[in-house]
C-alpha cells in the first residue's frame, strides 16, 4: 500500500504518521488561515523530518477569504470550553475535511499511490459534520469511484476516542512533544481551548506538554 496521508502536526494525524510510516509516500499539510497553521506546520515539519518522510504543504488562500470561523485569522476570539459544548460550532470550516481530501485524492492518483489516510476521530462528532462516520464512508465511495485506481480512503480513528488514540500512540513510542494542539495558536499550548482540554484529558498520566495553564 503506497499512501499520502493528511497530516495536520497534531496529536491525532502524528498517531497515524509513525503507526503508518512504511507506507507514508507524502505528508500533505494544508494552509487555510487558521489562527494556529504556523506553530502546527512547525510539528509537521519536524516530525516528517524525524521520520524521513516528504512533506508538502498546500495553500488554500481561498479559505480565509470566502469562509467564516472563529478558527481562521479573520474570524473572531477562539471560544473556551469542552469539544461538545454548542459554542463550539464557530470553530467550524465548513467542508474543511471534504476539500482536503479531495485535494489529497488527485495528489494520490498523481503519484500512483492507492491510498489517502485521515485521522478523524469519534471525539469530534458532536461538532463537525465531516468528521463522522457517515461523511467519511460517503467520501471515500466518491474517491474510489472518482479516480481510475479507485483510491481508498482509510481512517482508522473514525470510531476511537482521542484518549485511545493517545494510548495507542504511547504504545508506539511517540513524542507527543513534538506535536501541538492548540487553537490560539501561541509558542505554549494555551490551557483554555477545546483542543487544549481534549489533548490534556487524552494524554492523562503520560503528558509532557508544557501549558499555560
């Protein structure tokens, strides 16, 4: 299986980078305009250096330009508070998923590759759309039946929570250092976001992530 995987540089699409690096052929990142791209292309990087893996990154300029979330530099102040709380939803970019896998789909096909990983996981049902199982089975139909070597789409994270997904890339031997999880986008994980309170929930007992808070 020869494989690109959408990678991000956060704990989650780190997991599936190291479990599934032998077949990892690129590493696409993708820059949106999210108040936190840089400090998570900066995980991104180092982590596909470490492994040895070629990485790109796409800029998706558009995004930030016709799109509205409080997650992008031209939306407002990152909401606080837990990954199922309703105010949440502002953080959403609507179809965020569906555009990077299309994207990474042509990507896949032009480099002969049969396969595109994404690390969706059951956490972030409640809020994004494109995150659930529905979407993800949908999806992948239309990118095998898109494409003349009929790619598949692999996410092994759809029903897992991110504490299991933690534990199993404890199991592995990651640094969980070398990724980063926060929508604020500071030099230190905030210790007040969503993501700052799943990551910290995930990584209980095992957590070596230096926080604000």
């Amino acid at each position: 299986m020869s494989s690109v995987i959408i990678y991000s540089g956060g704990m989650d699409s780190s997991v599936l980078l190291y479990q599934r690096k032998a077949d990892i052929a690129l590493a696409v990142s993708f820059q949106y305009g999210s108040k936190h791209n840089a400090r998570e292309l900066e995980s991104a990087r180092a982590n596909c250096m470490a492994l040895g893996i070629e990485h790109k990154v796409v800029h998706l300029d558009f995004v930030a330009d016709l799109f509205r979330s409080d997650l992008l530099q031209s939306g407002g102040s990152i909401p606080e508070g837990h990954f199922e709380d309703e105010i949440m939803r502002s953080t959403v970019i609507p179809f965020r998923n569906g555009i990077m896998l299309s994207i990474a789909t042509g990507i896949a096909e032009s480099m002969d590759c049969n396969e595109v990983l994404i690390a969706n996981h059951a956490g972030n049902h409640a809020i994004y759309p494109d995150c659930r199982a529905l979407f993800i089975r949908a999806m992948g139909m239309a990118m095998t039946e898109g494409t003349f070597s009929h790619i598949q789409l692999t996410a092994p994270f759809t029903r897992m929570t991110k504490r299991e997904i933690a534990l199993e890339g404890k199991r592995i031997g990651m640094d969980f250092g070398l990724t980063y999880s926060c929508y604020k986008g500071g030099p230190i994980h905030c210790g007040k976001c969503r993501t700052y309170v799943e990551r910290k929930e995930a990584l209980a007992g095992f957590d070596t992530t230096e926080y604000m808070a």
